[in-house]
C-alpha cells in the first residue's frame, strides 16, 4: 500500500521525469516527503530547490523549451501556487509543455477561507490549457498521466493538477480511470493538398512566414528541405527563430514591430503568404487591415482556432505539421526547372532588399553598442550555446542580430512577455542540457525581477552564464516614451541600480563590468571561455534604442528608424 | 447570425456534449467571456452515458467562428454545434432552446447525446 504522495512520485518516475523545480510549502509537504525518500524507493528524481516558484516555473519552462520534454514544477496552495500562475500563463500562450502540480487545502477546509487557501484551481481556467483538481486519491495516477498527454498533445501547454494535502497522504487503495475524451489527429485531404500545391505553384512573389509550431512539431529539419528545394523566401516570428537555418541565403530575418526591415517590405509585397505554425499576432502584422494586403494566404496549424481569427485566408488547413510539412516537402523534392526560376525575379527583389536593408553595426555613439556586442558574441559562442532573453530592448536585439540554427537555442518569451523570464529559464535550460553552454541576455530592469535564482545557481553551481545589457533604464518603455508620450520619462529610470557584480559575488558568481568598447571584444572571449557561472555587466549607451519600429497601429511598411537613420539616437529620426 | 431587438447585438446558440466535469460550465464560461460574449441563457443536463449536454445564448460583437473553435479545443468537450441563422434562431427560441431536439442538428448526433 502507498500513499498519494507516492504515488504522484512514482507516476512521474514513470513518465520519464527525473528532474524537477519547486519551492516546498505546508499543503504540499508530502510530495516533498515523498521526493526526500525517492531514492530508497528506487524512483530517483532530483529537486531542483528556486528561490521563488515563479523561478521554478520559468525554470520548467527552460527545461522544456530547449529539449522538447515536458517540465515539472511544484508548489504549495495559496501564494506558493499563484507564483507560479505567471509562469504558466507564459508557458500558455508559448504553447511550452508544463505540468505543474499544487498543494491544496485538506478537503474538510475547502471553501472555508483556510490558511493559505486560493482557488488556484479557479485562476488556471485562464492560464492554464487545461486542470485537474484531484479529489479522490484513487484518480491521482490516471489524472496524471492524462496532464503529460494533454500538456504535449496537439498544440502544447501547460497543465495544473491541484491535489488537496490529505489526497496526498492517504493510502491508495485502487485506481480509477478519469476517462477523458482524446482528441483525433486530422489529416491534410488531397484536395487541400492540391489546392496548397496549386497556390505555390501559380504564386509570382510566396514568402514562407514560419512561427514557432515548426520546431513545436519538430519538422524544422523538413522545413529547411523544402525551402532547398524551392529557394523560396522566409521570415520567422520571434519564437520562429532558429527553425532556418542562419545560412540560408533566402531567409530574410524576423518580421514584426521590430522585425528587419527587408523581411517586413518583402511580406508586404508578397503575393502568396505560406505561414506554418504562425497566428498573425499583433506584434508581428501591424495593422491588421495592410498586412501583407497583396497576398493570398496559405495558413497550416494544428489549432483550428488560431485560423481565420484575425486574417481570412484563402486556404485553412487544421493539421499538425509533422503530417503536412514532410508531404509538401516530398511534393516539392523534384521540382521543374521552369516552376523554380519564375520566382527569380523575387528572390533577386528579396536579395536587393536584403543588401539594402543589412544591419548596420557602425554607430555614432560613443558608449558600447549593444547590437554589435550581441553579433559579436553570436560569432564567437559555440553553435550549440543556449540563449536564454529577458524582455525589452535587449531581447530584441538578440532577435535581430544572434544567429540560430534551432529555436530550441533560443529562449525569449513571445506571448507574454514576461520581464524575469531569463535567469530561471537558463537555470532550466542548463540543468536539461549540462553539457552546452547556457547565456541569460537580461536586461537591468528584468533581472531584478527573478534576481534570488542567482540561489539556485550557487547552490547547484550550474554554470549559467549571464550577460547583463544595463543602460540604467526601463529601455523599451523609456524608447516608447520618448517616442510616443512626447519624451516624459515616467518612471523608467532605474540609475540607482545596485552594483551587479558585488550582487553576483554574495552568491559566489564571479563577474566583470565593462563600459567602453574597446574593452568588448577581451571580455566576451573571457566570458565566453569561462568555465562556470559568470556575469558580464556592460553599461551600454542609454541613448541607444531598437530599430526599425513599427508604431502602434502602422502598416509594417511604414516602420521607422529604418534605413539610413537606423541607429541614430532617437531625436535624429522623428 | 441574427439580431437581439434591443440593441442589435447579434445572437447565437451553441449545442455543446461535453464529458460530464464539475468544473465544466465554469470552463465554458470563461472561454464564452474571453472571446467576447454575454452569456444570455444557459442550460444544461446530465446524460446516461455519463456525458453532458449544454444549451447556451451568447451574444456580442466578436467572431463566432473563433468563440466556436475555442469551444472546440476544451478538452471536455466532445460536439459543438452553432446555429446563427436568423430564422433558425427564431425558431429554436419560440420551441425553448433547453431540453429539447435542436432541428437543425443531425439526428444522429442528438440521439447518441440524448442516450
């Protein structure tokens, strides 16, 4: 006989789970009794102990997101489980496999307004892809097998199961099933298929628009086939980056707000837009109504209600790529010579674009340059290195000037954008992946927000390496501010920051702050080379600040800071 | 989709089997809210087959179609049937949308659902 918490370590043995993040807490002492004696049970799964269970969250997220296996974190009732709720909301609209289990009260105290009692179950609804709360012992097991299938099944997600203190601590007698419905797999039809094929063909200008469901589906490698065969043009979303590969001499870069400025303009003019795994988020079209006005659309997913909701599309296909993508490869692996050269006229526009539109690394300011500081690294970090981000300025320089040639390399938070999101997720990302290097590029206003995992580090002694990009300010709001708020600076300044490096030291983290550029190239090949934790500080210029822009409610086109001006202080570009 | 007299903000039912879930309406509530609808009646009734059918009127001025998908992609539910049409809604509403056989719904999916 064994009792709940047992059991709830025993069936995430049995899911391959061998490594787990959480913060332990009353309600939830069980499961931690349980993992404390995981061992003697021969069902050995390592704790991760964060400093905060949004830490632990954001490190399941890393986990998962640089390997593609479900994370595992875990928390206590009440304010234990609602840290965690950012995390997962995150992990949500990311579509990151999680599953997360919470203590909950004693059922006698349910509804009561019991010490450290929130209905956490009632806030997953809106977080969460779906939650379990387990009120009898004997569905403990099928509940969470049936979390790992959903949390990974069709489009991923995160999934809670709240689990009352006295379920976990009593004897399980038998198992139950929890008989949920399983979803079907649908497949492309041949005429979508024909259709699909049809539009491609008859199309003068197709660019592929790739999200992040490619990688989601793993056929980033059929992907990288089909654009060989047909020398099509490509852009990625954010969470796009990576799935083709950085040589690929027809990929155009990141579209959207921020994208390149020659990926915009070649999206705008397309014809035909192919978009894989993509939901035409408002960050990456602008206004909705000009996006890619002159194309017809191809749109594939695996959630059919990501189609047609925001863009009507001339062909819809509810399909998983890993169905669709290698069958459209396979069409195209012999095609006509005739059909690959009526789209050489496009791809010379799309190279001229790209000439024009190159990224430009000679700017006039006098302080360190943190794009060429980011291309820079992105040259001498080996391939494999992951790149974890936090969100603002700097996270969007990585996206503009790193290379990828996986999206699991690179870790930024798409959806929800969430400030501390790359301390702990480079803490999850090193312990699924020891043996590559790990870089959180935070920003100084974002790594204050989960700045206690430098705990965990210290304690696991993961070397998780961390480049500090501070320009002593909130910078993309400050950039916002200054650009649309006619330059009040409310409360974006953050000068009275404290001394990092010192702060990294407190934990054993050795560290370095460099403020010129010449100093940039020794410190990046040291940091590089480093073997353990280390933190890089570099006060960049605070004048700096993210182009090309596509102002709120703009056409893509008509993106600023673009060309010529790119890279001067904002008062140079209007 | 057809109008409500008061404002014309227009009005659609939904037909829902579901599998059976104490947390089940709450659920589709909230999905209802999110995509931008007012639930304006709602019933819905256990079956013998340990499943649960769920009549429902929403309206507001977001898309169907994706409050239907939405509706779709929950786990728990199993059927999703959207009628929109003005003179089948009117229809629908002068029988009492709950606890009935929607005509415009094949019968074989009604009769599996009514057990």
């Amino acid at each position: 006989m064994k009792i709940g918490a047992d059991l709830i370590i025993d069936t995430l043995y049995q899911q391959g789970v061998t490594e787990v993040f959480g913060y332990p807490g009353g309600t939830i002492m069980p499961v931690y009794d349980a993992l404390f004696r995981s061992n003697e049970r021969n069902v050995p799964i390592k704790h991760y102990l964060c400093r905060h269970e949004q830490g632990a969250g954001f490190a399941a997220v890393g986990f998962s997101r640089s390997t593609g296996k479900t994370g595992v974190c875990i928390a206590t009732s009440g304010p234990g489980a609602t840290n965690l709720i950012t995390a997962l909301a995150d992990a949500k609209l990311d579509s990151v496999p999680v599953v997360a289990i919470t203590g909950q009260v004693p059922r006698p105290l349910m509804g009561t307004n019991a010490f450290q009692e929130v209905d956490v179950f009632g806030l997953s609804l809106a977080s969460c892809k779906h939650s379990f709360q387990v009120m009898d012992q004997s569905e403990l097991e099928d509940t969470i097998n049936q979390a790992f299938r959903i949390a990974n099944e069709g489009r991923p997600g995160p999934v809670l199961i709240d689990i009352p203190k006295d379920v976990q601590m009593n004897t399980v007698i038998k198992q139950v099933a929890v008989n949920l419905p399983t979803s079907s797999t649908q497949l492309m039809t041949e005429d979508q298929f024909d259709t699909a094929k049809s539009l491609i063909l008859k199309a003068k200008k197709p660019v592929f628009y790739v999200g992040g469901g490619v990688d989601i589906a793993g056929v980033s490698d059929q992907l990288n086939a089909l654009l060989s065969h047909t020398q099509l043009p490509a852009v990625t979303t954010l969470k796009g980056i990576g799935s083709i590969k950085s040589s690929y001499p027809h990929f155009m870069g990141m579209l959207g707000m921020h994208g390149n400025g020659a990926a915009n303009l070649a999206v705008q003019e397309c014809d035909l837009l192919i978009a894989l795994g993509a939901r035409f988020d408002d960050r990456v079209t602008g206004k909705l109504s000009s996006f890619a006005a002159k194309a017809k659309v191809l749109h594939i997913d695996v959630d059919n209600s990501e189609l047609n909701k925001l863009r009507q599309v001339e062909l819809a296909i509810t399909c998983g790529l890993e169905t669709a993508l290698p069958a459209i490869e396979q069409q195209f692996a012999v095609i006509d010579a005739s059909d690959k050269q009526q789209w050489q006229a496009w791809r010379d526009e799309c190279a001229e674009l790209k000439q024009i539109h190159q990224w430009n690394y000679d700017c006039p300011a006098k302080g360190i340059y943190a794009p060429a500081l980011l291309n820079e690294l992105s040259n001498i970090m080996p391939r494999s290195t992951v790149i974890t981000c936090d969100v603002g300025q700097h996270q969007m320089w990585v996206a503009q000037h790193m290379k990828f040639d996986s999206t699991k390399n690179h870790l930024s938070s798409g959806g929800a954008g969430t400030m501390g999101f790359g301390l702990p997720v480079a803490i999850g990302a090193k312990v699924a992946r020891p043996n590559d290097q790990v870089i959180a590029v935070c920003g100084d206003g974002s790594i204050m927000m989960n700045i206690q995992e430098l705990g965990t580090i210290k304690r696991f002694n993961l070397g998780v390496k961390i480049l500090l990009v501070d320009n002593a300010k909130l910078g993309m709001v400050k950039q916002w501010q200054e650009l649309f708020f006619d330059q009040r600076l409310s409360e974006t300044d953050l000068s009275d920051n404290p001394d990092f490096v010192k702060l990294a030291s407190a934990f054993d983290i050795q560290g370095r702050t460099i403020t010129k550029p010449s100093e940039v190239s020794q410190a990046l090949k040291e940091f590089v080379e480093f073997d353990g934790a280390f933190i890089l500080h570099v006060k960049i210029d605070a004048q700096d600040n993210v182009w090309p822009l596509v102002p709120p409610g703009a056409a893509n086109q008509d993106m600023i800071g673009n060309g010529p001006v790119e890279n001067q202080p904002i008062k140079d570009v209007g | 989709m057809t109008k409500n007299n008061h404002n014309e903000t227009p009005v659609a039912h939904f037909f829902l089997i579901c599998k059976a879930n104490p947390i089940l309406l709450e659920r589709l509530l909230q999905t209802v809210r999110y995509r931008g609808f007012q639930v304006l009646n709602m019933s819905s009734n256990d079956l013998e087959n340990g499943d649960t059918e769920v009549n429902f009127l929403v309206k507001g001025q977001a898309k169907l179609t994706t409050l239907k998908k939405s509706l779709e992609t929950i786990i728990d539910v199993q059927q999703c049937y959207l009628t929109d049409d003005k003179a089948k809604l009117a229809t629908l509403l002068e029988m009492g949308f709950s606890n009935m056989i929607n005509p415009f719904i094949s019968n074989t999916a009604q009769q599996q659902a009514v057990g």
